[in-house]
C-alpha cells in the first residue's frame, strides 16, 4: 500500500464543550484548547480532531450546525480558530474538523427558507412530503433518537420532514446536486484555512433508499431501524467519490469517515488505495452487541468480544487500508468502564487494555481524558442526563417494562455522558476546567484521576500512553508497528490479547486483561520494550523462552531468535 504521511501519527478526539474553559462560563472554549496545545505535543499527539464547535443550537451537542462558515461565539471567534490552526502548525500538529453533513440544524436558514416556501429552491434541500389527510407519514422508519423520522413541516400541518436524528436535525438531500455543491464548498472554505482535513460525521446515512417504504417493525411504535432501510440503500459511492474528486483530493485532506453499516465487500472502496476517505473507524467491537430494541437489551461484550472483533476487523483490512482504532469516543462510555471489570478498572488494568489496542495497525486515536484513565461518572436521577440519546434510551427502558432502577442502571452504563463529563486537569476546583459551575458535572473522582497528577508520575497511566506514543515513533520500530503485518498469537486463550507485528522486526504484544496469571511459551528468547507493571523497563533481555504474566499485565517484546524465521507461527 502507498504509505502517507499521516500513518505514523497518532490522532487526539477534543470535545470542545468539555476540554478546557478559558473565560469563565462553564463551557469549554477554542482558546481553552490553545492553551493546552503543549500538553498534548509533549503526550506526542499530531493529528487533533475537534468535535463540531460552529454555531448551533446544541440540541445534539453541536452535532446541529446552524451555521457553517463560523464557530459558536461561546467558543470563541473565527480569529480564535485561525490562531488555534496556526499555533498547531507551529507545533507541527494538524487540526481536523468535524464535517456534519447528513444533516443540519432546523435553525440554519436553508430550513428556515425551506419552511417559508417548501416548493422554493431550499425546499429541495431536505426531504419535505405530503401527509396524508388522516396525518399519515410516508414510512415506518425510526429516528436515531426515538420516534418517527418524520415531523410536521413548521408552519405546513400536511407536509413533513425527514430527521435521522433529533427533529432539530433535519435530513440534507443529497440527491440535489445544488446541495453536494453547497458541502463541497463549505469543504473548501476550511481546507483554505489550514486545517488537515475532516472527521465526516454519520455519513452513511446521505444514501436514502428510495422510494420511501415501509421496513418490518422491530419494537411495539411500528417503527423498524434505521439500519434496516440503510440495508437497502444502493449508489452511496457516487455522492462519496464526487465528494472526494471535487472537495478532498485537490487539497489531499485527511479524511476519517464514522461509518457504520457499510456492505462487507465494500471496504476497498472506502479506504483501499482510490478510497472515498483515508480512513475509517473500525467499529466493530462498538456495534458488538447491540441490539435493535435498545440499549436495554444490548449485551454488554468483555475483553474476549473485543478481541474476538478486532481481530476479525485486522484480518479483514489486511493490506487493503489503514483502520482509525479507538476505544473511546464522545458516543461511548468510558473504555475502562466497559471493556474492564470492576477488578481490573486499576492503572495496570487500563494501561493493558491501552496497549491492546494501540499495537494494532492502523491510526490509533485517544479520546480527551483516556489518556489519564478517566471513567465513567455517577448518574443518581434521569434528570442528571444531559444527552438526548441517554434521555430516549431511560424511556425506551421503562417502556419495555424495567423499574426506575434498572433503567437508571442501563442508561447509566451507555450514558455519551459519561464522555461528555469535563476534563480532569487537577484535584481543585471543577476539576480544573473551569472556574464557574460546568455545563455537565465533573466527575467526583478527579481527587484522585487528574492531568496533574498523572504527569507527575513515571508510571502512570498517561507515562504509560506516552510511551507508546513514543514506541510507535521511534525509528527502530516504526517500520514494523505502523506498516508491519499483524499475526494473531495464542488466539483461543481467555482473556488474552496477542499478535505480533512483523516487518523488519518481529514484535510480540501480550496483554494479559484478567485477574489471573498467564503463562506463555515463546519458543524463542525475547527482550522486553515495553512492560506496564515495571514502567522503567528497556530493552531487557531475558533468556528464558517463557513468560509469566501477572494478573492484568501488559508487555511488548522483541523476538530475538537469530533464526527467527516469519513463517515460524507464534502461539
Ligand atoms: C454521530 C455523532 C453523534 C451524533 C450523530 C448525529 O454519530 O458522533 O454524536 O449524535 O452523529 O450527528
């Protein structure tokens, strides 16, 4: 494959709203994240994106732009933004923006325009129907959020709009090439400012299948998942190659698609060499699990799971593309909280899992707070949820017949809250994020889990991301941890993660994530690189052909047998 010049790097998720409050207002703000430019480059992060921060009216978090050419003045101003581009550059750091493009906010003025005259040029930017006289919509699909993806046109009782989403999100139509020229155009307008390029949100959903139909209902509403029409949506490649030719790749911007529900033998065209975007999310252990009728009903998936579907996702993508590998992201619950058991929600437990993942190929990506073992936060009532997808799923649970209790505990453990919770600078304070009271809460254990104090310390979790930052970097094992195969090892073992990764060097990552030991056979003599429970190690050598692991522990060696040959399989 064609190596770029973003495949050595490693990507950093800023959440605007809870990052860092610069003026005091209890949101997180764009010079906030400039005045923390220099914590990230000593982490050794390169590539940052930032989740939407353009005006809007925060019904889904910013995930509504009212206003492409501009950020929310509660973030800051337009300059801001410049001055963030450019203090990054002078870092050698790149910034990528969240494109949201599926759908806009209903207080853009495309919608406004399009409710002022639904037969207009703008009414053709959505998808805007006739009901029928007894307020019959066109189909049963169900939003994202709850409810019908239809609602009422504002001020046209027998019209309707198309929402994914929220019903302040309504749908773009993208089959109105006036409204592909308006994206490819906002593309331009941001790569001309300087940044790298673009997280493209939730755009799998551009492709509708039409004519709009009914799918079998998979709850009592009658509705049936939105994933069910997206199975029968067919063309997506012609809006994204557009995209591409026309927005991208005249600017070589790097772009990561959130994909899900993409069709098996399509990730060549994705990602491979001519992709629609350079990368993609490898989501696989995220959809694991989950269920149509809710988070109620999802399974809740452990370290083998995981395993199980990143390794699969590996074998898949082979040498076809670069994968972006996360744990964590503003949709999710903390990753030590819901990969980890209660007994291995420790420092070693998250620095294993933390090595688990990084060693993949692919781009690997760290959410704000991972990097110091941020976890989920405590929700005591529903009104404590912020998010509206927290908000349905309560209700989705009560629905289906669990107590208050149970649904509390549902909607607790996938709360995008618990994400979402600002960032934990120090022990003082607000955590250090602002001086007023947060949007959110902060999370009660920033006493203990803060920036501060994780810096402070060798072997601390953030130590320990940093030396895997480092490791991946370093031009002795560059060549095999970024570009090298990966070879899953001891597969059928429980609860352990193992591969190797083999290019010039032959390199073995074991990641022992329960709470007994594990002893493994190498066959050959090895030297430790990287070891969590022993943060000082380098470079030991060990003589034995063997290794025991203690519970939770993580170690990266180098297989040093002078035959060592590649077909020679490990494990
Ligand atoms: C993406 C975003 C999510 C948002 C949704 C709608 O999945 O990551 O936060 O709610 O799109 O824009």
């Amino acid at each position: 494959m064609i190596r770029k010049w973003w495949h050595d790097k490693t990507a950093y998720q800023i959440y605007p709203k809870s990052f860092c409050d610069s003026n005091g207002d209890g949101v997180g703000d764009i010079q906030g994240i400039i005045s923390r430019l220099d914590y990230l480059k000593s982490l050794g992060v390169d590539i940052i994106w930032i989740s939407p921060c353009y005006p809007s009216p925060w019904a889904d978090q910013g995930y509504d732009i009212s206003d492409y050419y501009n950020v929310d003045p509660r973030f800051g101003t337009m300059d801001d933004m410049d001055q963030l581009i450019r203090e990054a550059r002078r870092r050698d750091m790149y910034i990528l923006m969240d494109l949201v493009v599926n759908h806009c906010s209903d207080e853009h003025e495309w919608f406004r325009k399009a409710c002022e005259d639904p037969d207009g040029k703008f009414g053709k930017y959505f998808y805007i129907e006739d009901m029928d006289p007894s307020g019959g919509v066109p189909c049963n699909w169900r939003s994202a959020f709850g409810g019908s993806v239809w609602e009422p046109l504002p001020g046209h009782p027998d019209k309707c709009y198309l929402h994914i989403f929220h019903k302040k999100q309504p749908d773009l139509n993208w089959e109105n090439p006036e409204v592909r020229e308006e994206v490819y155009d906002i593309i331009k307008w941001w790569m001309e400012r300087g940044i790298a390029g673009f997280r493209i949100d939730a755009i799998i959903d551009i492709k509708k299948a039409l004519p709009f139909r009914d799918y079998e209902a998979g709850r009592d509403d009658g509705l049936c998942d939105i994933s069910a029409m997206l199975e029968n949506a067919e063309g997506i490649g012609e809006f994204l190659g557009e995209m591409r030719d026309v927005a991208f790749a005249p600017y070589k911007a790097l772009t990561i698609g959130e994909v899900f529900n993409e069709k098996y033998d399509e990730l060549e065209d994705f990602i491979g060499e001519n992709g629609y975007f350079s990368s993609m999310f490898d989501f696989s252990h995220v959809v694991e699990g989950q269920s149509r009728l809710g988070c109620y009903a999802h399974r809740r998936i452990g370290v083998d799971d995981y395993k199980r579907c990143v390794f699969a996702a590996q074998k898949r993508i082979g040498d076809t593309g670069f994968f972006s590998n996360v744990i964590e992201n503003h949709d999710r619950p903390r990753a030590a909280s819901y990969y980890l058991p209660e007994s291995g929600r420790t420092e070693a437990g998250k620095k294993c899992l933390a090595l688990a993942y990084f060693m993949l190929r692919g781009l690997p990506f760290i959410y704000q707070g991972q990097e110091i073992g941020m976890e989920n936060t405590v929700f005591s009532s529903p009104y404590e949820f912020d998010d509206i997808g927290t908000i349905g799923e309560y209700h989705v649970s009560i629905d289906a017949g669990l107590s208050e209790e149970e649904a509390m505990k549902v909607a607790s453990l996938y709360s995008r809250d618990n994400a979402r919770t600002p960032m934990q600078w120090n022990d003082g304070h607000n955590a250090g994020f602002s001086e007023a009271d947060p949007w959110l809460p902060v999370n009660p254990n920033h006493k203990l889990i803060n920036a501060n104090e994780q810096t402070e310390r060798s072997d601390s979790v953030y130590s320990f991301y940093r030396q895997l930052i480092a490791l991946r970097k370093d031009p002795e094992y560059r060549e095999t941890l970024v570009w090298g195969d990966f070879e899953p090892a001891y597969e059928d073992r429980e609860g352990l993660i193992a591969y190797c990764r083999r290019a010039d060097r032959n390199l073995l990552i074991l990641a022992n994530l329960k709470s007994e030991p594990e002893k493994i056979d190498i066959g050959c003599e090895y030297r430790i690189l990287l070891d969590n429970l022993d943060p000082v190690i380098t470079h030991k050598d060990e003589t034995q052909r063997s290794i025991q692991l203690q519970a939770w522990q993580g170690v990266l060696l180098e297989l040093i047998h002078p035959a060592f040959e590649k077909k020679h399989k490990i494990g």
